[in-house]
C-alpha cells in the first residue's frame, strides 16, 4: 500500500511538471507564429497572390482601367494555372483544399483582386468575335468568380525586384554618360555612334520588311500577316518580342475593289518617289554634308575648343587694325581719285579730252 501510495505521488509530481512545459511549448510555438506574422505582415492569400502574379505560367495583359494601367488574366486562364501547379496553393496552409471559385471570392472580398470587364461590347465591322485581350476595361457590378469571358485585375503594387532597383539607379548614370559624350576618345565615340546606327538601321529595315510583306500577302493573298507581331507591343516579355509566326488572323477577308485600289496606290507612290529621286551629284553633296557634321562632332574636344577661343581673341585686334588700315587706304583713294578726275578737261561738245587724243593717235597711225 505505501510503494502504491509514493508511486502516486511520483507520478502526480511529474504530471504537475510536465504540464507546465508542455504549455510553456505551446506558449512559444504561438509567439514563434504571431511573430512571424508580424515580420511578414502578409496573411497566406495575400504571399499566394503576390506568388500567383509573379509566376510567368499564367498568362496575363496590360490594359486601361479608369484612367489607370492594370494587370490582368481571365477566369480559366487561373482554372488551368491551378490544375497545372497544384503546388502553388500550399501557400495557403490549412486552406489548401479549397476550390479555386473559393480561392478568387476570398482574393476579391479580400481586395487583392477586382473583377473586370471589357469595355467595348459590340462587334467592330469587319471582325466575327471580340477581343481575346480588351485594352479598354471597366469593373464589373458583381464581384463574384466567373470563369466564362471574365476578367480579373491585380489591385496591389508589384514587388520590386532587385534587378529593377538596379536599373533604378543605372538610369541617372546613364543619362549623365550620354551628356558626357562630347568628352569621350574618338575611339568610344566611333563605337558608340555605329552601334546607334547599325541598331536603328536594324530596327527601320525590319519595320519596311514586315510593311512589305504584310501589303504584299495582303494584296495578292487577301491575308493579313504581321511578321514578329509583337514588336511594337508596350507590356510584352522578351520572349513574346522575338515571335516571329504571325498571329492568326481573326477578319473577314477584304474585296477585290479594295486590294486593287491599295495596289494602284502603292505603284503610283513608287512611280513617284523613282521620278523625284536626287541625282547622284545631289546625293554626293548631301553625303558631304552629313559626314561633315559628324566629323565636326566626332573630332571635338575641349582642347580644340579652348584653342579656337584663344585664336578668335587674338585674331580680334589684328581684324580691327587692318579693318582700320582699309579704312585709311580707301579713304586716300577716294580723295586721288576725285583729284584725278578734276584734272581732266572736257571739250565743249561733252566729250572728254583724253578721248579725243586717243582718236587723233589712231587717226594719225592710219
């Protein structure tokens, strides 16, 4: 009865310890989580928004929303995003479970998302179907996850990477190193001035070729084909600039009346420009022209510069005497050549007298 008794009490002491660290535990286990809370300050929808939009798989467009340039995708395009990486909503903790119409309701009455639509409903002349990505967009009465012909656009800012803070702070460098370019060696500035130029002559002869093509294709063929399609597009990635396949083509096909007027203009434009083309002495002289004030640019220097003042300053005394000296000799001409015109009599018929001895010498030489 006694060992039963002291065992007991032993076990009733080490319970009375136990719980106590166990609690103490717990204690700790939610200060760790409440202060990673407040570290991040982001609850688990708002780290899986900003970890949806910064993953390149889910495909999404800039636009116009009320006076302001918003990030978008449509509702199937995150149904599919969502079925593919299955992963991604781990962020979500014990709420990993949830649907996807779920997930974007909390997203929306969370404001990290609002529901768009396209502002333009009606079909322009000319096309079967509306705009797969609208520039245009309106938010929408019903704030609720739709996945037929929806729209949804991110309401925070994006985070800033690092590579965009360094260009942040490359860009005062870089507009100071373009206003130090009359400083630099004439080796930096030939590098600098045919990279310009070989870039944008690249860029004018790929913007004529695909001008070309298109109103080739378009004229014979009655297709409209835009090689690299996205190469004036505002908010594209490299990899969607470099496509080269055209967009498929989405209009009706145009008439023959059209394609022909279009043809008539485009030859008697040609027509035109051939007829009205310089020579090659007016090309010549424009190329001597150019080269010499890219020669001019090229070979400036301070020193030329400073040289070129002290040459004008000392030229100045020098011009004003000499200009002073041609004021003098023109002035004594002027006062001998009036005195030799009054040394010279005329007759009375009008006629000078000098003139009328050179004819008695000619008549006496006969």
């Amino acid at each position: 009865m006694t060992k039963s008794g002291t065992e007991k009490k032993r076990e009733a002491a080490k319970s009375k310890t136990r719980r106590p660290t166990a609690q103490n535990g717990s204690g700790r286990d939610s200060s760790d989580v409440s202060s990673k809370k407040l570290d991040t300050g982001k609850d688990a929808f708002q780290v899986f928004a900003e970890k949806v939009r910064d993953n390149k798989q889910l495909e999404s467009r800039w636009a116009v929303m009320q006076e302001t340039r918003v990030e978008y995708f449509r509702g199937k395009d995150i149904v599919k995003f969502l079925r593919k990486h299955p992963e991604v909503k781990e962020l979500l903790g014990s709420e990993k479970d949830l649907e996807v119409e779920d997930i974007v309701n909390i997203l929306l009455k969370k404001n990290l998302l609002v529901r768009c639509d396209r502002v333009v409903k009606t079909l322009r002349p000319g096309k079967k179907k509306l705009s797969t990505w609208p520039a245009h967009l309106e938010i929408f009465h019903d704030q609720v996850f739709s996945e037929n012909d929806a729209f949804f656009a991110w309401t925070f800012l994006k985070r800033r990477t690092l590579w965009m803070t360094i260009l942040s702070f490359s860009w005062p460098l870089l507009a100071l190193a373009i206003c130090l370019f009359p400083v630099y060696p004439y080796t930096c500035k030939l590098v600098v001035l045919y990279s310009c130029a070989g870039v944008l002559l690249l860029i004018l002869c790929l913007l004529l070729v695909r001008a070309l093509v298109f109103g080739t294709l378009w004229i014979i063929l009655g297709k409209r084909v835009w090689i690299f399609p996205n190469i004036l597009a505002e908010e594209t990635t490299f990899k969607e600039l470099v496509q080269f396949w055209p967009i498929k083509d989405e209009e009706e096909k145009p008439k023959w009346a059209s394609r022909l007027f279009y043809a008539l203009v485009a030859v008697l434009i040609i027509l035109l420009l051939r007829h009205h083309a310089p020579d090659e002495a007016a090309r010549a002289r424009y190329q001597k022209r150019v080269s010499n004030i890219i020669d001019d640019v090229l070979e400036w220097s301070p020193k030329l510069a400073l040289s070129g003042m002290m040459e004008k300053q000392q030229q100045q005394p020098h011009e004003t005497a000499f200009n002073s000296t041609e004021a003098e000799e023109t002035a004594d001409g002027s006062r001998t050549s009036t005195a030799d015109d009054s040394d010279i009599s005329t007759s009375p018929n009008g006629v000078e007298s000098e003139d009328i001895i050179d004819d008695d010498a000619v008549d006496d030489h006969k």
